[in-house]
C-alpha cells in the first residue's frame, strides 16, 4: 500500500467530518438568531403593554379633555387596543397581537388598576429542527391617575 492512497483516505474523511461540523455549526448560529429574535419580540410585547397602560391611567374618568387629549375620558378598551396595533415594530405583524384591557376594579376611577396585557405568536424556527409557534405574553398594572 502506497502512502498516496491513505492520503486520498482521510481527505475523504475530512469532507465528511468538515460538512458535518458546518452543518451543527450552521444550526447553532441560526438557533442563536431565532433567539434574538425572541427576545425583540418579548421587548416589543413589553413595550407594547406599558404604552397601552399609560394611554389607559391618563384617560380615567377624572380625565379633562379640555387640553386637547383625545378619548377622554373613560377610554374604552377597544380604543386601547386600537392605539396598542398602531404601535409597529420593525419584522412584527401587529395585526396579529391581542391585547386584553381588564379593570379589576370595575371601573376606571383614579387609584384604581388597569391591566393591559399583550400577545403574540412567534413563529420560532431553527434549521434540522420542527418549527414551532410560541405563544408569548406581556402584561403592565398600573393605578390610573385621573
């Protein structure tokens, strides 16, 4: 046996062990992405409950809409949502959040809580993996202050 023909043998092995090695690479760097990705919509979700509060505590029913501020007073929760919808983050479909307004209380007095809550299905896919959608949420509480 010559020694060229046991070089030609390895490289053989090599390839294999080298597309091998890229692929698992290649996933594991994909995979990391997708979860960046998550964690952008999370920050969106986050975001997107914190607004629909604050919209929500500065249009209670003590709200003055003299000043020039619209929906005032006593927001309703279709118009939270609406406002919530309005809010477009880059590489998220809004129409495709839903967002819940409850006033645990009942009503929207000032010192009373508003939860806005926000949902939305990510498409997580990650490359020799099932693609699976991943329901996430975000909820804000606040005491509305007029």
């Amino acid at each position: 046996m010559s020694k060229n023909s046991l070089v030609d043998g390895d490289r053989g092995q090599t390839l294999v062990e080298c597309a091998l090695s890229i692929a698992v690479l290649l996933a594991i760097i994909l995979g990391v992405i997708a979860g960046g990705l998550m964690l952008y919509t999370y920050h969106y979700l986050s975001f997107a409950a914190r607004i629909g509060s604050r919209y929500a505590i500065v249009r209670g029913s003590a709200c003055d809409n003299s000043n020039g501020m619209p929906d005032c007073p006593n927001v309703t929760s279709a118009q939270i949502q609406s406002y919530v919808r309005g809010v477009h983050y880059a590489g998220i479909d809004s129409t495709l959040t839903a967002v819940t307004v409850t006033w645990p209380n009942g009503t929207d007095n000032p010192g009373d809580p508003v939860n806005v809550t926000v949902q939305y299905p990510f498409a997580f896919s990650v490359p020799f993996l099932p693609s699976t959608t991943v329901n996430m949420h975000s909820t804000s509480q606040v005491v509305i202050s007029q």
